[in-house]
C-alpha cells in the first residue's frame, strides 16, 4: 500500500512540476522571450555559417578539377626549350597547351582600350568544366581562323556586339563570342583583370611574345586516373625543378582554392562565435536576474514542502523550453540565411552553386543552443538549491550571496571546457582556441576586478557628494542586493566582443583601401622596349602628361645567399632557406632615393656605386626579409642574364604595397645596372577622361607591345568589388552585434523591478520625477561608461593579436569605431535604464505598487 502512494506521489509530483514550471513562466514571459531571442539569433548565425562553408566546401570538391581544368599543369614564365618539350612530352598523351599575358586590346569601332588577360590556347582545354560562350558553339570555333573570345562584362563596358574587330598587338581579330563563364575565375579577378581567348598561334603571331614580356607557358594534361597526377610528380619531380618548370594538381588548386578564403573563413567563424558567445552571456545573464527576483517565490515553495531538488526542477524546465523554442527558431532562420550567403559572396568565389541542407547542421544547431541554454543557467540554477524557507520571512532586500561553492567551480569549470571544445570546432586549431577562451577568461576576472573596484569608488563619492541627485544615483551602484556586477559584466562584454568584430572587420575591409587618392599618378606604362622609351616620353609630352617616374626594371635570378647555392639546399634538408628562392625571377630597379611608399627601417641605403671596386649594398623589402630570415650585411649573388653580381644586403625598407605604383622587394643603387638588359615602366597623370582614352588610343597603335595600366579605372572596379565583399562582412557581423544590442537591452531590461522598487520608495519619501529621472541617468551612465572603456581597451588589445597572429595584417586603429562604440553603449544603457523607470515618473506609487511588484 506504502509503495502503491508513493509510486502515485513521484507521478504527481513529476506532472506538478510541469504545471508549476508553465504557471510561474505567465507573468514572465516577457523576460524569457529576451532569453529566448539570444539563443535564437546566436544559433541563426551559426547555423547559416556553418552551412555556408560546408556547402563551400563540398563545391570546391565537387568543382575541383574544373577549377584547375585539367589533372596537371606544367608551367613557365621563359618560352619551353628543346630539352624541357622533349620532358614535356614524355608526361602524358593527352595534353594541351596555353599562353597567357596581359596586353591592350583596342577596340576600332567604339575608339575602346583597356588592359586584358589574353589566352592562347591549342588544343582540348579544358578538360573539365566548360567555357561559356554566347553563341553556345564559339568555343569550339576559335582555332579555325582569325577570332577571339571575349569577356562579356568588357563588351557591354565598350559596347561592343559579336562581330565587331578587336585588335591585339599586331593582329586584327574578329570577335566570334561572349565568355559569359570561364571555370576557375572568380568575378574579382575578371573585373580587374577581363579575359579575351585565342588560338595560340594567334598569340605568338601577335607580336607581343619576346624578350622581356610577361607571358607564362604552360601544357595541361588529362590522365585515366586522379592518382596518375600525383604519380607523374613523384616520378618527374626532380627533373622538372632542374628544368626549372613548375607544377600544379587538381589537389593543390583545391588548397590554394581553400587557403583563398582562409581570413574570410576565420572572420565568419569569428562573427558566429561571438554571435553565439554573446547569446550565452544574455541566457546567463538573463537566467541570473530573473532567478534573483524568484528567490521568494522559491522560499515560499520551500515553506510549502517542495524540495530544492524540485524548486530546481521547475526552472530548469523554463530553460529547456525556452532553449528549444530558440534554438529551433534559430536552425531555421540559419537555413534561411545560408541561401542568401551565396549571393553575397558571389564575387568573389571562382563558382557559382546551389547550397543544400546538411542534417548535421541541423543537429548541432539545436543541440548547441539546449547545451547553451542549460549551462550557462546551470549556476544560477544552482543557487536555488542554497535558499531557505526562512527567506521568506526576511528583508526584501536582505542580501542573499553566498560563497563559491563546489557545485559553481563545477559549473565554471564546463562551462570553461564547452568554450574550449566549441572554440575548436569552429577554428580548427588548438592553440588560437587556448588563446580565445585564455582570453575570455581574463576579460571575465578583469572586468569582475572593475566591477568590484567602482563599487568601492561608488562608496567612496557618495559619502562626499554634495549634491543630492549625485549621492543617490552613484549610491545605487553598490546598495545591497545591488546587480551592477552582472550589469557590468553583460554590458563590458557586450561591448568587448562588438568592439573586437567591427575592428577586426575593419582590419580586414577598410585597409584595402587604395591610398593617396589625389596625390597619385593615375596611369601606368609597362613592357616599353629601351629603345621605345624616349619616344614615348615625347608622346606623353606632346599631350601635355607629365613624366612623374621613368622606372627601368633588369630580371635576374638569385643565386647564392651566404654562399649557399640551390644545390646544397636541396641535398643538406638541415638548411633553412626555401629552394623556391633560387628559382622565382626578381624584377628589380636601380635608383638613388626612397619613393613616399617606402621608409627605411634599417641600415643604411646606398645611393651609388662610384667604381667597379666598390661593395654593392641592395635595400630589401623588411617583410621580404623577414620571411626569408635575412640579416643587415648577408652576401647575395644575382645571375643577371648570364653576368654574375655580387651584393650585400645593406637596408630595409617597409613597402606600403596598397599604394599602386612601381614597388620592389629588392632596390640596386645607381652605378650597377644601368647596361644590363631591362625594360621601362613610365609612371604619369591624366586628369581629364577624354585625354586618357585617345592618349591610350595613340599608344595602342603606335606601340603595341606596350600595356597600359589605367589605375582610376582599377581602382573604381577594385573598390566596387570591396563594396560587396565589405558588405557581406557587415552583414555577418550585423548578427553579432544585433545579438549583443538584445543582450545588452536585456540584461538592463531584467533589472527593471529592482529599479521600480527604489524608484517608488523616493517617490513615496517626497522626490520629484525629475530627481527621479536624474539619479537614473547617473547610474546607468555610469555603468556604460566605465562598461565600454574597459570593454574598448580590452578589445582593441583582442583586435591587435587577432591581427598579428590570424589574420596576419597590419593592425589599425579606428578612432571613428572607438568614439561610436563608446557613445552608443554608454547612452544605449542609459536609454534602456530610463526606459525602465518610466511608469515612475507619469504614475502614483500606489498603482505602480499594484501593477509592478
């Protein structure tokens, strides 16, 4: 019979529990839909990343060999000779081959210029995926005449149909095609850059391909299997860096298709993270204040008989709902948003694709927002388990902290290990997540130390304050039962992590910017013959162009760094020098100054080498050096086509290569080079738009060999393609800080019946609605205040090792972001703390009384 009623109570207590947990959740459903919203949005953010980059992910996959458009590519920047095509041969029957260069185009019919990408290809290429052409069979028609594909945003530029004459060097093409599509080019490179494809021997017949031109060689094969690719490498390996030829598989393409994307990919997960981070700081945030203000109502159920066991319960059943509540409505925003990603980033993703639904997603998106909900409310959860049925009976405003207890040093110790664990799943590397959470966990223990620190402050300036509304509002800040710790805390880390976004976004966006817009030369001349440079200058001045730099560019090899030659590092794998040094070309220049994009940072620059006895000392670009673990004083050795040179490293410079004019890693002083083989770059200005287009017209006819760079031109298609990009980032980020201004609204929001109470007592002793007003403002600002410095200086220091260490940029200093954080926290925690006590200031305390508490 005993066991029969027992039995019976467990049931009934088990289905009591549910009724209690929905009946107590009536009067504050509003609260918990601020908890519910946080997870949401936390969970919208990670789901659409999450699915973004696996959809990614599997089309670079899926897309892999479309992307390099063959298994194997065998490349060069000199014209094959007889010993590499005999190499060359012997790889692979079925193969192709492709010259490619930049050069002018000339539009006869429209009077158009523009520099281009030209292709010339013989043979089946490519291999895999298609070039899209309007008409469809344009393709498959270029080798058979004088014809040319061209790119279809460059057509509608200089509205030019299919049909019309392109003329490139010294051959006049017809125009038999559109490339709407041309596999493995993303839109960025295609609008920098626009491609026109043609047959190979129209390349070489153009006139363009000699000494001293740009122009890469490379053959394309297509194999039975993937694995021949690889086996054809390890085989031939050696011989073709002998040979000096280089290769790229359908695997590397994919890693240098991923590592594209890598500082995109570590700010996408960066914005999820924190979205999700600030998300569980508003549930614990939230779950706090709430369960404070139910501390009596659990005493009263504690009088009544309920177990803690069971008063725990029932919260905890508020949490699982709301959590799953939000974490669904989070999971399918996220795969909503995933189908608009795509688009945003369409410019710069060398394919288009369609995404999908993983399932897996859907699983983590909803079991992380339920882990979330449940352990960032597990510690205040926890301490209902530490009140007593006599606190019913106690001072409202008795305080009721206790001490640390084993149970929260459990709880601070998973809650640490999820962040761990979550850290790495969406970073990847071990130790960047030990830094993260290292980090997080030193901002919580300041931030707790400034919180403890501007209660004894507040202390402090009350007892002296002589004015009244002073003394109450700063006096608010540490009365008993006082929240401004959680406060601070919420709204510091809100602003931390905002903050450490919107500069890391500004890191990555706003120092692409193309500097000295109004002081810059605005076109550039490259690939002039030595004998074409005085006639050329006396066309820039016969249209009345300045020359602002006249640059002369020699091409050599390195080949000996301390004696070390490419041998010796290749056989001795204990060297610590990179064989590909040896075998990149080196444009340099000779001259006697510093241009303004260039400060020297050590040693001392050699401005001319008066005899053939002298030492020659070479200025090298300081992040070059770097790399190469260079010192002040080390020997190189240039092959300088076929006459060797001895140099030491006598400077460094800093090279501030977003400035677009003529900047080298390595800088000859003058009395070196002045004999040896070179070509010119001529550097000037054109202000008017009319001037630039017959000025490039000239140039085009009376030297086709010449490439023109039109940087006004670069630099308005560059900017538009940062436009989208930037947009995309602050789209993302959007969510993160949507997510902390909602944590941020509501854990100020929460305090709202604390806030009343106090409130009202002033006004029943006699205060005024203004005082009232006043002594509010006072509090509030100056938690946001103190709340967004602390969270400014700390951010910017997350900002500089993010830059440093991730992102490996420049990091940069953003007064605008600073000032705008700083007053939007500080007077949007004002606003919502005023918000809070406007029923105060319009009603009589009686009826707020009745309505409010």
């Amino acid at each position: 019979m005993d066991n029969k009623i027992s039995v019976h109570q467990k049931k009934y207590s088990s289905s009591w529990l549910f009724k209690m947990a929905w009946r107590d959740s009536r009067r504050s459903r509003s609260k918990l839909l601020l908890f519910t919203i946080s997870i949401a949005i936390g969970i919208a953010a990670l789901v659409a990343i999450n699915s973004f980059k696996r959809n990614l992910d599997e089309e670079i996959q899926l897309q892999a060999k479309s992307l390099l458009g063959a298994d194997l590519e065998i490349f060069s920047n000199k014209p094959f000779t007889q010993e590499q095509y005999d190499l060359l041969d012997s790889l692979g029957e079925e193969r192709s081959s492709q010259t490619r260069f930049g050069s002018m185009v000339y539009f006869p019919r429209t009077d158009g210029t523009r520099l281009v990408q030209v292709r010339g290809i013989r043979g089946f290429y490519p291999y895999y995926g298609k070039i899209e052409t309007e008409p469809h069979w344009a393709a498959g028609d270029l080798t058979n005449g004088p014809y040319a594909l061209v790119d279809e945003k460059l057509m509608l530029q200089f509205n030019v149909e299919v049909g019309d004459e392109v003329r490139i060097g010294n051959l006049s093409l017809e125009i038999r095609g559109k490339l709407k599509n041309v596999p493995g080019q993303s839109g960025i490179s295609t609008s920098i850059a626009p491609v026109v494809y043609i047959s190979e021997g129209n390349a070489f017949a153009s006139g363009l391909i000699k000494k001293g031109s740009r122009v890469t060689f490379s053959k394309f094969y297509k194999y039975p299997t993937e694995a021949t690719a690889d086996e054809v490498i390890a085989t031939f390996g050696d011989r073709l860096k002998e040979l000096e030829l280089r290769s790229e598989t359908v695997e590397e393409r994919i890693k240098d298709t991923s590592e594209a994307f890598t500082n995109m990919s570590v700010f996408l997960n960066l914005a999820a993270f924190i979205a999700l981070l600030l998300g569980s700081i508003g549930v614990a945030g939230a779950v706090h204040i709430y369960l404070k203000e139910k501390n009596q109502s659990v005493a009263i159920l504690r009088c009544l008989g309920v177990k803690s066991k069971q008063a725990f319960s029932i919260y905890l059943i508020q949490v699982l709902g709301m959590g799953l509540m939000g974490s669904i409505i989070g999971t399918c925003l996220g795969l909503g948003l995933q189908y608009y990603l795509p688009k945003l980033l369409g410019e710069i993703l060398p394919f288009s694709f369609e995404p999908q639904i993983f399932w897996i997603v859907i699983v983590e998106g909803v079991l992380l927002g339920l882990i979330i909900a449940v352990l960032f409310a597990l510690l205040p959860l926890v301490r209902l388990g530490q009140i007593s049925p006599l606190q019913s009976i106690r001072a409202v405003f008795e305080t009721t902290e206790s001490k640390i207890s084993k149970a929260s040093i459990i709880v601070f110790s998973l809650v640490a290990l999820f962040l761990l664990g979550f850290a790495y799943f969406q970073i990847g590397e071990w130790k960047q997540s030990l830094m993260f959470v290292a980090g997080l966990v030193v901002t919580f223990g300041l931030l707790t130390l400034i919180a403890k620190g501007l209660m004894t402050l507040a202390r402090m300036v009350s007892s002296k304050a002589s004015s009244f509304l002073v003394k109450q509002g700063i006096a608010n800040l540490h009365r008993p039962n006082n929240q401004s710790t959680i406060l601070l805390l919420t709204i510091g880390i809100c602003a931390i992590l905002i903050s450490t976004l919107l500069f890391s976004r500004y890191i990555l966006v706003e120092q692409i910017t193309l500097t000295g817009a109004n002081e810059r030369p605005n076109m550039v001349l490259f690939d002039i013959q030595t004998k074409q440079k005085e006639e050329l200058k006396t066309l820039v001045i016969d249209y009345d162009l300045p020359v602002v730099q006249d640059v002369p560019i020699v091409t050599m090899r390195l080949k000996e760094i301390n004696g070390i030659n490419k041998k010796m590092v290749e056989k001795d794998t204990t060297i610590d020098i990179e064989s590909w040094v040896f075998n990149r070309e080196y444009r340099v220049t000779f001259r006697d100054s510093l241009i303004n994009s260039e400060t020297l940072t050590k040693g001392k620059l050699q401005s001319k080498v008066e005899s053939s006895e002298d030492s020659v000392f070479v200025s090298v670009s300081e992040g070059f050096a770097e790399g190469r673990k260079w010192q002040i004083g080390d020997e190189l050795l240039f092959n300088v086509q076929g006459a060797i040179i001895k140099t030491y490293i006598g400077s460094f410079r800093k090279v501030d290569w977003r400035r677009m004019q003529t900047n080298f890693l390595i800088v000859f002083p003058t009395g070196v080079l002045e004999q040896a083989p070179q070509f010119h770059v001529l550097v000037t200005k054109v202000d008017q738009s009319d001037v630039s287009a017959r000025f490039q017209q000239a140039v085009v006819r009376l030297f086709p060999n010449v490439s023109i760079i039109d940087l006004e031109l670069i630099i308005k298609t560059v900017e538009e393609v940062l436009n989208k990009v930037s947009f995309a980032i602050n789209f993302m980020a959007a969510f993160s800080v949507l997510t902390g201004l909602i944590v941020l609204a509501g854990s100020v929001v929460l305090s709202k019946t604390q806030r009343v109470q106090e409130s009202v007592l002033l006004r029943t002793i006699g205060a005024r609605s203004y005082q009232i007003f006043w002594i509010t403002f006072i509090e509030y600002l100056a938690l946001g205040a103190i709340a967004s410095l602390a969270g400014l200086f700390l951010a910017h220091s997350f900002s500089y090792l993010l830059a440093e260490f991730v992102f490996e940029n420049d990091f940069l200093f953003s007064i605008y972001h600073s000032v705008l954080i700083f007053f939007s926290v500080t007077f949007g925690t004002v606003i919502i703390g005023l918000f809070n006590i406007r029923p105060v200031l319009k009603k009589s305390p009686l009826e707020i009384l009745r309505r409010e508490i």
